[in-house]
C-alpha cells in the first residue's frame, strides 16, 4: 500500500526534524521553505504536490503570508499548522482554511527538534476528528499524538500551558544558578541537588490541579501562603545581598503578598490563581 506523499512549509530547524521523520518513515515529501522570490508560486507548487500539507513557521503571520495567497489551491488539502499560536489565531485560520476548502488541524509540538521522532517527543493536535484520524499514521512518526476535540484553538492552548509551566520552572533555575554563582559556586555544583529537588516538588501537580478544579485551597494544608509569603524577602532580600537582580521569581512574592492581604494567608498557593481569574 503507498504511503500518504506529504508537503512541509517551513524548513527552520524544527521543520527540517519534521520532514527527516517523514522521509524515514517512507513517505514522499515535498519541502519548501521562504525564499525572497518567486516564493508564492513555489509554495503553490509544494501545496499541488500532497494532499496533506504540514506547516511550521515562525509565527501565525508567516503562515497567513504563505497559505492567504494560495486560495483554492488549498481546496481538498488536509493542512496540519504545527507553528506556535494562540487559540484565537488558531480558529481565525481554521475558518479561513475551511473558506478554501481545505481541513485544518492545529497542533502543538512538545519536544525539541533532536527529540522529533523519538519515544520523548508528544504533539498535541485540534480540529476535525475525520481528518485527524485519517492521517494518525503520518502524524505518529512525529511523536507520540494527542488529539484534543474538535476546537481548533485546544491544541494551542494546551502547548501554551505546557510552555508556561516549562518557563516558570526555567526561571526559578536561572535564578537559583546566578544565585550561588554570586558566591563562587559552580552552577553544576549544584545541578544534582536542583534537578532531584524539582523532580519532588513535580509531584505536586496532580494535587494542585485537585486543588483548583475544587476550588478548595485550604483543606489539609501542609505550607500557608501566609507562611510562604513571610519568607519570600528572604529570596528577594539575598538576592539583591549577593549582587544578582530578582526579577526572575519576584512576581510570585507580590501575589503572594496580595492574597495574605485580602485574608487568604490560610490557603496552598494554589489560592494564587483565583487573583489571575480575577
């Protein structure tokens, strides 16, 4: 049986990784990437070439300037965004795909391009069911997938969580490192204590998410905000101490601070998100 041929719009490092997986899975791939001329009409060339179509961009308004021009020469075509949007910018394109013609599936691409292919990498997909089912197989190859329902804008929301998430933990590393790095010690000095600490508090999450879907933040509490947040001048307090700025984990003590002063001190920290749904 052939295999599906595939086009890929975008060959950045990550769009390289994609079209590697799909060539070593056997399938025939078109790639096409921007180029200062001629660029519309060799994008509708690599478009004419597959009926599945993968983008990855640097952001929504590349996509919109490579797929806009491209009309009903996208009819028929399943077009899979892999690039990193909100979900706003993901149903105003799936609504401009389905006025050409076309399927659209948004996706969210949680691994770095080395990890494209591998047991590691996961990638998050919305949009119609039918068409995602269709070319399951395809995808696959990329990572290990999850489709999420059929709102387009689900699978970008997902990402950006998971983003969030990885950028707070990031930010609380920088800073630990600039923190002992003030004082002589070497970041991988401390890189095995950092990494087994945070590997314990992970297992917070599953709780936190309890937490919040309840909307109990003070039942069996272990550590109050109110503790926590009497504490927290002593991380912004060192870190000044030490020379290094502490706009990195900052914004956490004025939450903190927020939510003890409107007379939630009792609560988990997970109290913390009612002052952003505010």
């Amino acid at each position: 049986m052939s295999k599906t041929p595939v086009t890929v719009l975008g060959l950045g490092d990550m769009g390289t990784a994609l079209a590697r997986a799909l060539l070593e899975g056997g399938h025939r791939t078109t790639v096409w990437n921007r180029t200062a001329a001629k660029a519309e009409a060799l994008a509708a060339e690599a478009v004419a070439a597959s009926r599945l179509v993968v983008v990855c961009l640097l952001d929504y308004d590349s996509v919109r300037q490579v797929l806009g021009p491209l009309g009903e020469a996208l009819a028929g075509r399943t077009v899979v965004n892999l690039t990193n949007g909100t979900p706003r910018q993901a149903r105003d394109l799936a609504a401009r795909a389905a006025g050409h013609g076309a399927e659209y599936i948004d996706g969210g691409i949680m691994a770095v391009p080395p990890m494209i292919g591998t047991p590691a990498a996961f990638l998050l997909y919305s949009g119609s069911p039918s068409a995602f089912a269709a070319h399951r197989s395809v995808l696959d190859l990329f990572g290990e997938s999850h489709h999420l329902g059929e709102d387009h804008g689900r699978a970008p929301l997902y990402d950006l969580a998971l983003l969030s998430a990885m950028y707070g933990m990031f930010s609380g590393v920088l800073h630990a490192y600039a923190l002992v790095r003030s004082d002589g010690v070497a970041a991988g000095d401390v890189a095995p204590l950092l990494g087994r600490w945070l590997t314990a508090m992970s297992g917070a999450v599953d709780g936190y998410a309890q937490r919040i879907d309840s909307g109990d933040h003070a039942t069996g509490v272990v550590s109050t905000i109110a503790m926590q947040s009497a504490a927290f001048g002593n991380f912004t307090g060192s870190a000044r101490d030490q020379g290094i700025s502490p706009e990195l984990i900052a914004p956490i003590g004025a939450l903190m601070a927020r939510r003890v002063a409107d007379g939630h001190g009792h609560e988990d920290l997970t109290g913390l998100v009612e002052l952003l749904t505010a």
